[in-house]
C-alpha cells in the first residue's frame, strides 16, 4: 500500500520545528543529557529538587475532599478567584475572576488564543529571536507566521519593522517580556509605541488586532526593575502565564489566559477561548493543580540567588573574552559564539563538558544560550571549563 501523503499544515509545522527537532534527536545534548559529569545549561529544567513547599501543597491537596475531587475540571471558580486576585495585586488593573480561563501552561494558553481568534489565513506578527514554538503553533491553527526581527543591539522592539509588517491580514501580535531568550524587558516608552500603532491599524484594517502578552518569566525580574506590562498599554490584549517558570515545575503545568479588563468584547471572546479549550485536547490544568492553586500561587524560586548567578556568570565569561549582553529578567544568557558556526561551537563545549543551546534553535545564528537554572555546583566545574572552550577555538581561527 502506498504511503498516506503528509498533509501541507503538517509539513509547515515540522518546517517551523527543523532546528529544534534536529538538536533534540542529533546534538551531544540528545546523548548526554542526565550525565552527571556534563554540565547542563540547555534548557530550564530544574537541575535541584523542587521547592519544599511545591511537594507540600501537591501532598496536602491530593487528599480527596468529596467524591467529584478528581472529576473534570474547566475553569473552576476558586482557582479562577486566586488569579484574578494576584493580577489585580501586581498589575494594578481591575482584573475579573470570570475573564481568567485556567490552562495547562503558556503553551496551551497561546494554542487556545491562537484557535480562538485566528481563521485561515490570518497573520500573526511574533518577534524573533522568539520562544520555540510560536511559528508552529501559528502554522497548527492555519495562520501564516509573520516574523519581526528584534533592534539586534538592544533586543527592544523595533516599532518601524512591526509597523512594516502589519497588512489588512494582521490578526494578532505575540510578544514576549521579559523576552526569552534576549532577558529583555520591553520599556513603558516602547510598548506606548506599540500600543498607538495597534490601535491605528485595528482602525484602519476595520478589525481588531489582538495582542498576546506572553509573561511566562514576568515574576523572574532582576535588579529591582519595574515590570510594564504589554497589557497595560493596549485594551485589546490577552495576558497569558504560566507557573512553571516561578516554580521551575515544567513538568507540572498550569497557566492560565487573562482578558483585559478594557477589552471591548470580554464576553464573545470568553465563550470562544472556552470552546477553544475543550477542542484544543482538554487544555484546562489537572484537578490537583487547581486545587493547590492557593498555596503555590506566591511560591517562587530564589531569584535573588539566581540574580547571584546571572552576576557571576555574566562577569566570568566577560573577563574570559566572551561577548554578552546582561538580562534583565528570565533565567536565560545569550552569548556570542566565537565561531560564526554556532552549532559547532556548542558541539565543542560538549567536549569540554557543557551542554548549551546553539543560538540557531532560537533564530539567532552566532549566538548560544545559557539557562542558569544549572546548579551552582555545574556552575564551579563549567567556568573554567568555558575558559578552555574559548582558548581552544580561538587557536582555531588562527
């Protein structure tokens, strides 16, 4: 029997995930991830164990209170409640328990926006050097992916190219603050910008733009700044979060989308994000998480601490010779490599015991990434080590 052909939307989306795929299934990291001697700065994943009182809350709320404790569950009220009660404490806007739809993780949160809001053929603007996943998922729900690139000195966003790109077709825009994997912090002056130009154009196309506010590492801020966010500045947005970042829990997700409290069709998009939910797989977090959602809600990793290790990292591999710029938020550093062939650098600091990101995976080739969740033990054997790297691939060059 022949084989079945592989559908156009398919193949757009293995397309978007070429880079990523290829590192996952062909790099050192694909064969020496979970080798205690390797040190490991490729992705966040926690490298220690999970917050004491993360196993606490999980522990105490699997007890079952009444017979529908593990029933399904959507968006349940109390869980919607503590929420809402936390945006309006640190954002500072009049969020509604009903506009929060629980979800499990960002990356269901913007699957869910993106199928809710977009139809076929719809453009969707993301700013690259962008998060994995955002290409593919435009591609998952027909949309066509249309890429800006960030001011690559400053990684702000250049407000003339997203302008550029904006057509008649624009639905939506996605931006992610603090970004992953630059550490940037979109500035009140910058995102103003953002916010006039979206509304000019949602005038001028006769159609709402809606923008996604990816805040995944919003809570993980450095230095003491502030933090603006996207959905302060522009009515037509949709907040999106997730825990696993402030709780280094990727494995145990759960997230949620927040309506802006100025936006003009709060109800008609809430019962569509709904629908989105249910034929999107299910994406409403797991009974147990939405339990315990009380007692994690404010539960945090030290980032102070891991303030501690941006300093020493960033200030090690700057005397070594390295070029890179200091994050303001996020647990990431973007690091220039010293060959133009990025892949290969990071195939070299496998040989010398360090796993990292090529800055390739992320559409910033001549870059690799740093995530300091590592422990501060892989930190102590890595430095030196990164040292050698450098001597060893500057000799190289000549």
């Amino acid at each position: 029997m022949a084989s079945e052909p592989i559908g156009e939307r398919i193949m757009a989306i293995g397309n978007a995930l070429e880079h990523v795929a290829r590192f996952m299934a062909e790099s050192p990291y694909s064969k020496l991830a979970g080798d205690p001697t390797m040190s490991d700065f490729t992705l966040g994943n926690p490298q220690e164990m999970p917050l004491p009182g993360f196993v606490a809350a999980l522990e105490k709320w699997s007890v079952p209170q009444n017979k529908k404790w593990f029933a399904y569950k959507n968006n349940e009220p109390a869980s919607q409640a503590v929420a809402a009660a936390s945006l309006r404490e640190r954002r500072g806007l009049p969020f509604h328990d009903e506009d929060i739809l629980l979800t499990n993780g960002a990356f269901a949160a913007i699957a869910v926006s993106l199928c809710a809001l977009i139809d076929p053929g719809d453009e969707v603007i993301f700013i690259s050097p962008p998060w994995f996943f955002y290409e593919a998922l435009i591609a998952t729900y027909a949309g066509r992916a249309v890429r800006v690139m960030a001011d690559r000195e400053s990684f702000d966003l250049d407000i003339d190219a997203i302008a550029g790109a904006i057509t008649a077709k624009t639905r939506a825009i996605i931006v992610n603050s603090p970004n992953n994997p630059s550490g940037k912090i979109y500035p009140a002056s910058t995102l103003t910008q953002l916010a006039d130009l979206l509304t000019a154009a949602s005038k001028r196309n006769g159609r709402t733009i809606y923008l996604l506010s990816d805040e995944a590492y919003s809570r993980i801020i450095f230095d003491g700044r502030d933090y603006p966010s996207p959905v302060a500045f522009y009515p037509e947005s949709l907040l999106l979060y997730t825990y696993a970042k402030t709780l280094l829990t990727p494995g145990q997700r759960i997230g949620y989308i927040a309506l802006s409290p100025t936006m003009t069709n709060r109800e008609t998009l809430r019962q569509s994000l709904f629908l989105a939910q249910l034929v999107t797989g299910f994406a409403f977090p797991n009974a147990l998480l939405q339990h315990a959602l009380p007692d994690i809600e404010n539960l945090s990793i030290d980032i102070p601490h891991l303030q501690h290790k941006r300093d020493l990292v960033v200030g090690a591999l700057r005397e070594m010779g390295y070029s890179l710029h200091t994050p303001e938020g996020t647990f990431y550093l973007m690091v220039r490599s010293p060959w133009e062939d990025d892949v290969a650098f990071v195939n070299l600091l496998a040989s010398h015991k360090i796993l990292c990101l090529p800055g390739t995976v992320v559409e910033t080739p001549g870059y690799f990434r740093i995530s300091l969740t590592a422990s501060d033990d892989m930190i102590e054997r890595a430095l030196p080590n990164f040292a050698a790297a450098l001597q060893e691939a500057s000799a190289a060059i000549g």
